[in-house]
C-alpha cells in the first residue's frame, strides 16, 4: 500500500505540531510507531486517504460517527444553521429544544446543561457532586477514560483502596490524594473502599458499560450493588455515558440497564460529530450550578447553533425504529465470525460484543477488567492492526479500543471486513 504523503505530511506535521497529531490517540505509536494515516475524506462507512487508498472506518472518530460520515441530514443541518450565524452568546430555542429531546430520551437528567467536550462534562460533574455534598474524594475505577482534567488522569495506587498516583505529569499529588482507584467489576473492592473512605466520597464516577480498556459490559448487579453502596455512604453515583450515550439505543445504557445515576455526562455523538459535551442530573443538585447556586461553570462556546444542530439531526435520525437492533445485528454477526475464524485458525482470540460494538483481544481469558486488558498481547493485536489495515480496514490504532459499527456499514462491508480478518488470522497462524 503506498502511503506516501501520508509519510511525507507526518514529517511536516512533527515539525508544527506536538507528536505530529492533536490527540495521542491518533498516533500508531501504540501499534509500532511510524506514520499515522492522513485522511482526506470521508463518505458513509468510508475513509480515503491523501494517498487515495480506501478504508473501511471501524473507528468512527472514537464514537461519534454513529450514522456514518456527511449524513445528509446532518450535514444539511449544519449548513442551514450556519447560514444564520455561527455564535450568538445568547440563549436560542434550539437549545431549550435540544435539552428537551434529551430528558426525554434520559429521563435521570431532569436539568441539563450543554458544554463542549466530554472533558468537560465529566470534569463538571465532579465539581458538582463535590459542590452538593461538601466532601472531596472522588472514587473511579481502574483504566476507565474520563477525559483529561486532572482528577480523572490518576491511576490506580498498589491496592485496591489506595490513594492514586498521578498518570499523567503535571498533576500535583495533592489532587491525586483525593482520588480512590478500583478495579472495575469488583463489588468487594468498592466495599472494602467505602469502608475505609465512605464518609469522604463525594461520587463515585462509573462507565456504565466501559468502552476505554475496550468494550466491558458491567457483570450482573454490578450497577445496582455500586447505587446502594454509594447512597448508603452518602455519595453520588455519576454516569459517563460519553460513549454509551444514544450508542446502544435511543437514550443512555442506564435505560437498558434499569439502574438511575444522580448525575450523567454526555458526549461525542450527541453532536453529530461537531464538539459537544452535556451534563445533568437530579434537579435538587443541578440548583447547585451558576446562576442558580454557588458551582460554577460556564463556556463562550457552550450550546452554539452549529453543534447543537448537528445533534439534533443525528438524534432525529437515530430515532429511527429498528436502528438499534441492526445495528445489533450486524456487531454480533461480526464478532461471531471473528470467533469462528480464530478457532479455525487456532488463535487465542476473545470477542468482547455489546451491540453495535466490539473489541478483539489477543488472549484466551476473558476480559472483564483494566487487569485482564492489560494483560492481552498487544503485539499480536498490532501484527493484527497492520494487516487489516493494508487490506483497507481501518480500526482504531490501540488494543483498547472498540471497533465501532455505523448505520452506513452495509452487509458487504461486513463481508469483506470478515474476508480481510480471515487473511490475516491466516497470516499470524503461521
Ligand atoms: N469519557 C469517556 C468515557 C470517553 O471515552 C471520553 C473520550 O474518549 C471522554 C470522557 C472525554 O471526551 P472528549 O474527548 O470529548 O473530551
């Protein structure tokens, strides 16, 4: 496959730009380094690079690409609102009926606000449960990604209710003290964490499925048992719906799991593909955020016209009966193959599948923790990365990440996705 330019645009990227990419997740250092590669465009269920090869796109911008790239929907919508004025800094109608297609679809978020990344959903959320409950530790679980404010990039210490260590530098160790990290799954660690924190815990901070040490469904109870412990102790529970929000069906995870969070933060495909965050929650805690109480939290950007109505489109569109169920449909007919393949050919291979995503582990264990995914071979998964890639399929450069399906990924896609695994589990079995 020729990559040249892309080659030639990484070395003049390095030069301007830190890395050469404006999210680490996009470099391939994770799957043997070298150039990334630079898109051009990108059309449905497909990517073009500047070299002109096509890709199949599995990666769907980590999420956010739910019906596929340009949605003529989306896209119309766009270039309407912009027609009229990119940024007011005022308040709009769109926003109010916005907010309420949310509560709808979310009926836990009785009072919302809009903000521009998952990032700052989360980090707000914190900042709220902290403002609410007047503690300031926080507990999360092990190698969920809650976006990159100082809190949330602490890990795990040595035990399961250790204070963290900063993962990140440039986060103080006094901000990483209010941190507790457990491994997630694992009810016995959050009593045993509770015990020894109960009564300092603001929140507890929860991916309700976790899609960041790719996809982890919660065990059963896992969910309910985290509620009860965490009321009980006089904390919060929150909900990253970041990725699971309108991913699995039209609304959070919490519907389809029955379990209600305090506070939900949302993200990446509630805006169509344009930059968006929200937050909300109970609305006794919400009375808490500026200008009705004493948190604040504000954004020149916050709710502008643009990604407001991409996100209406795309859940508009997303409303769609059956939707979900294809999506379904087409995740589990995918993983199903790779797993018969992987017999086949012999390979230690699990399938980790909820809905219309899915992650491929180079192991024979399950993987129902941060631990178990660290423990897959990840230079099985890279040898794995670059021979899909080269037959024009394009996942998501790391071992931890979701392979994610789109409305636009037609049965012949799969098809030939399931044709490209098949050649290279050949490749890697011998
Ligand atoms: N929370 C989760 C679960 C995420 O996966 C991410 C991003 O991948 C974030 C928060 C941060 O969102 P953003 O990248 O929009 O800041």
């Amino acid at each position: 496959m020729n990559i040249q330019k892309s080659e030639s645009l990484y070395q003049e990227a390095l030069d301007v730009i830190v890395g050469g990419v404006n999210s680490p997740s996009r470099s391939f250092r994770a799957v043997g380094g070298g150039a990334p590669i630079f898109m051009k465009k990108a059309k449905g269920a497909y990517f073009w690079d500047e070299d002109g090869n096509r890709y199949i796109d599995y990666l769907a911008a980590f999420g956010p690409i739910i019906l596929g790239h340009a949605h003529p929907a989306v896209h119309e919508a766009i270039v309407e609102a912009s027609m009229n004025g990119v940024l007011y800094g005022t308040p709009t109608e769109k926003e109010v009926r916005f907010a309420q297609m949310l509560r709808e679809a979310i009926p836990s978020m009785e009072q919302i606000r809009f903000v521009n990344s998952g990032t700052e959903a989360v980090m707000t959320t914190i900042r709220l449960a902290r403002a609410y409950t007047g503690r300031d530790k926080i507990l999360k679980f092990a190698g969920c990604y809650h976006g990159h404010s100082d809190l949330v990039l602490v890990a795990a210490g040595s035990g399961p209710s250790t204070l963290g260590i900063p993962d990140s530098a440039g986060i103080p160790q006094s901000i990483a003290q209010e941190v507790i990290t457990i491994p997630y799954n694992d009810i016995n660690a959050l009593e045993e964490a509770l015990n020894h924190w109960g009564n300092q815990i603001a929140a507890v901070l929860v991916e309700p499925l976790v899609g960041n040490f790719g996809i982890v469904p919660p065990v059963p109870g896992f969910l309910e048992k985290v509620n009860e412990l965490v009321h009980q102790a006089g904390g919060l529970v929150i909900y990253d719906e970041v990725i699971t929000g309108f991913r699995f069906h039209y609304g959070g995870i919490q519907t389809i799991f029955g379990v209600e969070p305090d506070l939900t933060a949302l993200g990446k495909i509630i805006g169509g593909g344009l930059p968006i965050g929200a937050y909300g929650g109970r609305k006794e805690i919400m009375d808490k955020v500026a200008p009705m109480g004493p948190m604040y939290q504000a954004g020149t950007m916050a709710g502008n016209p643009l990604s407001i109505s991409a996100g209406m489109a795309c859940l508009q569109a997303l409303s769609k009966p059956g939707l979900y169920e294809e999506l379904s449909r087409k995740g589990k007919r995918l993983a199903d193959a790779i797993v018969k393949l992987a017999d086949e050919y012999r390979l230690s291979v699990t399938v980790n599948q909820y809905g219309g995503a899915l992650t491929v582990y180079f192991t024979d264990q399950p993987v129902v923790d941060y631990a178990s995914a660290q423990a897959t071979d990840g230079e099985r998964f890279a040898q794995f990365f670059r021979l899909m890639l080269e037959q024009g399929i394009y996942l998501a450069p790391s071992k931890y990440e979701a392979w994610f399906i789109t409305t636009a990924h037609s049965e012949q896609d799969v098809d030939e996705t399931i044709r490209a695994v098949d050649h290279a589990f050949s490749q890697m079995s011998n």
